[in-house]
C-alpha cells in the first residue's frame, strides 16, 4: 500500500467486490486493484483476465513486483482464453478493460466466474449505452437475466427488420445502479490535451451526387441500407490525396508520432505518405503487431483503431486522427495511448483531421456527445434534409429538422479549424480557440 498516491488509497479504500474501477487511461488503476486485493484478500490466490497484449508484455507480473510479490504466469491470461478460469472457485479476480458487453460466450464465462469468486473490473469506457452494462448489473445481482433487464428496460424500434432499441424507460433506476458499482479514480495527470481540428478539402460535387443517386461507385451498384451510405460517404471523404497532403504536411513537422486509421484504404495511403517522407513505420493491426521503431527517428506507428487500447508509447506527444472513429471510446483509447502517467511531456498534442462533409458533422456531433454514431439515425436525418430542400425548391417555405437525439447523430454544424486546451491536472475541461500550432515532440 505504500506505494500507492494519496488518490488510489483514497479509491481503495471506496472499492468493493463487484464494483468498476474507473479512471482515465493511465491513471493507475492496476496498482489501484492490486492494493484492494492486499488489503481484502490477500488470502486468496490473485487471477488477471487482460488483454493479449498486456499478458505477452508481462505487466501485472511487473506491477506485482513493484510490490515486492510474485504472479505467476499460468494466472494472468487473455479475454480469449477466460473460459479457462470458469471453474475457479474462492479466488478473487481481476478483470482488466471492458469486454463483457453483449451476450456472447466471454459474457456467459464472465457471469460464471463472478457467481463463485471476488472479482473487481478495471476500465477507463465501460460502455456507451445502458445495454452495455447489463452483464455486469446481473453479475451484482441487480437483475437475474437480460429478459427481466429488456422488459422493464427497453422499448423497442418496431421498424426494424431486426430487434433494434429505441429508447430505455426508467433510467433513474438504471443510474442508481450504475453509481452503486462504479468507483472513480481520480486522475494524477498534470498533462494539457491540445486538440487541433485541421479541416481538408474533398470532392464536394461528387458526394452530393452520389448521395443523392444512392449509387455505389466503388462497386458499381446501388446502396442497399444505412450502412453502405456511411460507408461510401465516408470513402469519398477520407480516400483522397489532400487528406494525404494534410497528414504529410503535419508529419514534417514532427519527427515522432502516432497515426491511427479506421479502413484498409487509408493504411494503404499512409504507407503511401511514409515511403515519400523516407520514414519508419510500424503498424498495430489486426493483421500485425509491430513493436513502436521508437530506434529508427524520424518514425510513424499506424494504429487501427480496434487495435487502439491496452498499450502505451510515451516517446511522442504527437498522435494524429487521420479519420473520426464512430464511438468516444475508440477515441478515448486512442488519446490515451500516449497521455500516460510516466510521461515525460507536459502538454499532448492531437490532430483530427475533417471536413464540412455531412457524415464528418455527424460522427463528431456524436464524439462531442460521448457517444456512439449509429447509421440508421444518419440515413433518417439525411433523408429529412432532403425532403426539406425538395419543400424549399418547390414552394419557397421554410422547413427545419430538429436534431436526434436517440442514441443516434445530432443534427449537422459546420466544422472549422481549431484548437482545444483539455486540462488534465485537476479533472476539469475547457476549450477555447487559439492561434497554437502544436510542439514537436
């Protein structure tokens, strides 16, 4: 326990069985669970369910003894293999990051480990919607099965071809819950988030019609749901040579930095980008792992965004959005991969890179609101915009659409350039524009 600060004794001693460890990426919270295990359990043998990268790189072993104990390997395994642990009985388990939404079988493995042994879960964006709570609502007991949670809970979209959520009724209760199992850890950063929103052109014309027409030109065929709309809108937006110029132009300036990506198309564009700069890359994928060539200055690592949580790399404050990722979480993990603890930097340095497309509005709209963009949503507000111009050409009325807000995108603002200033020293935000262009790493 003497190794812990001030803030995770504080958070120990407000932990309990069954609760949520929450604190922003890097705050601590590893050493934050192993120091309620000491002061709870420590006669209970420790088991650690993590993520495949932090098992290879041994951390909890590395954590552990900093403490002057010792973890043995054969107990810290990966979300893929948690169905090993199911038999454990009397032990206290740590789960490290949020896997356990859904109801797939690291869900039904999860609740049977939690029905037999103690067991804390440390994550920093447990979920996006109340659905995603609910394994770990029943694994404290508060509903017995997701039938009981969907009938008192859930209304659902009759318009959909497939069981889709509308709204959730009595959410009151829901935050009651909730605030019952999470414990927040405060965070030691004294690090400044500097974001800059770079805007980029795109063929203007050419979306326009092609939304219009609903026609894929990539495959040469109609569109044939929401989906295949955000999809070729958002090709058209980020699949072209000013994104790249605008990432080579920030790049220059910067000898070390992260770049992370959402397609296939754009890793084939940076690589484009780093062959011109004459520049070592590495990539974290799902097809590659590569470590960061933090020995080959000037570097790139390209990081998709799925592949964008449970690491660190603190040789750069630069990281780059070269596209927007539908969920706050995905931006959230890709942020905090380089706002650490141990970094050396004082201010953190971010680029996102937009434009005054309708499907950029919309997904940053959902970002600004910490949520999760849904396709659907955009094709409803797309099609009332539409109508609306139809109504204006053809009767010179005024029509406006008010923005959703269920679970779906805002209505679209414009973007521009600018810089935000998010402090992290005492847990508070604000933003304001400024005339900062960034620091080299």
């Amino acid at each position: 326990m003497s190794k812990l600060r001030p803030a995770q004794r504080d958070a120990v001693d407000r932990m309990h069985d069954g609760c949520v460890l929450l604190g922003r990426t890097g705050a601590g919270k590893t050493m934050t669970a192993l120091g309620y295990w000491l002061k709870v359990h420590p006669q209970q043998y420790l088991h650690v369910v993590t993520t495949p990268a932090k098992r290879d790189a041994m951390e909890w072993e590395a954590d552990m003894a900093k403490m002057g104990l010792y973890l043995p390997p054969e107990r810290v395994i990966s979300w893929n293999k948690i169905k090993d642990f199911e038999r454990l009985e009397g032990c206290f388990v740590i789960f490290d990051e949020q896997r356990v939404s859904g109801s797939g079988k690291w869900v039904k493995s999860f609740l049977k480990i939690a029905k037999r042994n103690d067991w804390v879960l440390l994550s920093a964006t447990p979920g996006d919607v109340w659905i995603d709570w609910l394994p770990l609502f029943i694994a404290n007991g508060f509903y017995r099965t997701k039938t009981q949670f969907t009938e008192r809970h859930v209304v659902w979209d009759p318009h959909t071809r497939y069981p889709r959520i509308k709204r959730y009724i009595e959410e009151d209760r829901l935050e009651r819950c909730q605030k019952a199992i999470c414990v927040h850890l405060a965070s030691p950063l004294d690090t400044t988030r500097i974001i800059h929103d770079e805007l980029v052109s795109y063929d203007s014309q050419r979306y326009a019609e092609v939304t219009r027409t609903r026609w894929n030109p990539f495959e040469s065929r109609p569109m044939t749901d929401a989906g295949d709309l955000c999809r070729v809108q958002r090709r058209l937006v980020l699949d072209n040579p000013a994104r790249e110029e605008a990432v080579e132009r920030i790049l220059r300036g910067h000898p070390r930095a992260l770049v992370f990506y959402s397609y296939n198309y754009e890793l084939e564009a940076l690589r484009r980008v780093c062959e011109r700069l004459g520049r070592a890359h590495g990539e974290r994928n799902g097809h590659r792992h590569d470590p960061v060539p933090v020995e080959e200055e000037p570097w790139v690592y390209l990081v998709q965004y799925q592949a964008a949580d449970a690491w660190n790399c603190i040789s750069t404050n630069i990281a780059v959005l070269y596209s927007l990722p539908y969920s706050w979480r995905q931006q959230e993990q890709a942020m905090g991969r380089i706002d650490r603890m141990n970094t050396p930097f004082d201010e953190l340095h971010y680029y996102r890179l937009l434009t005054y497309s309708s499907i950029d509005n919309a997904v940053l709209a959902v970002l600004d609101r910490k949520g999760t963009f849904n396709e659907k949503v955009y094709e409803r507000s797309m099609e009332g915009t539409q109508q609306c111009n139809s109504n204006d050409s053809s009767s010179n009325s005024t029509c406006t659409t008010s923005p959703r807000t269920s679970g779906g995108t805002a209505a679209a603002r414009p973007c521009a350039r600018r810089s935000c200033r998010s402090s992290r020293g005492r847990g508070t935000t604000s933003s304001s524009p400024t005339s900062r262009t960034g620091s080299s790493s």
